[in-house]
C-alpha cells in the first residue's frame, strides 16, 4: 500500500539531514529509491545538510512540468521517492495529474505527519 509521510519543522531543525538519513538507509538494501529537491543551498543536483553530509539528487525546477522525471522513475523502476525541500514546488506540482495514476494501482494517502522540533 502507498504510503506518504510529511515531516516538517522550523529551519534548521534537521529536515534534510533526516531525508539524507532516510534515504541512505533506504538504499542499504534496495535500489528502487530516488531522491528530488526541489530547492538546495547548494548547486543543483544535490541535497545538502548543515551538519556537511550531501548526496546527489535529481533537481526539479520549481513550475516544471513534472511528466519527464515521473517517466524517469518509472522507466527505473523507482518505488520510493525522498524529496527535499517540497514547500518550493508548485500548486500545479503538489496537485497529481490523472495521467500520474498509472504509476500505482492504488492512491497515496498521508499516514503521518511527523514534526521536528527541539
């Protein structure tokens, strides 16, 4: 079942850190695993964390058409996706097209909502 967790806090309180431990452990034992940003301090293509870990990334332009880098994922076979730094995509990006749903047969509901704060 697809499952969709939030995390949010205020700035600096480790979101991307989190999202680079994540998806790290992810990959330790899968290679069905992407991560965007859509937004980074550093250069594109990359997610970086104050702490000075970083890992490459597929860089999503802010308004871009989303159908290329959905194709991408799956073409690759990509099962779970990590994104970093969301609250910079677009409506039109944050809204699934219909085209989008045949990438799983069953719809992607929020199971959680973690906040991080100190």
């Amino acid at each position: 079942m697809p499952e969709l967790t939030f995390t949010y806090g205020t700035m600096a309180a480790g979101k991307s850190t989190l999202a680079l431990q994540l998806c790290w452990q992810l990959r330790q034992g899968r290679s069905d695993v992407a991560l965007w940003t859509f937004g980074d301090r550093s250069d594109d293509g990359m997610v970086t964390s104050r702490i000075g870990i970083e890992a490459s990334a597929e860089a999503v332009a802010p308004g871009a058409d989303l159908s290329p880098h959905i194709e991408r994922l799956r073409r690759d076979g990509i099962n779970i996706l990590v994104i970093d730094e969301a609250q910079f995509a677009s409506v039109e990006q944050s809204t699934p097209s219909p085209k989008w749903w045949t990438i799983s047969a069953s719809t992607c509901t929020p199971s959680a909502s973690r906040p991080i704060s100190y």
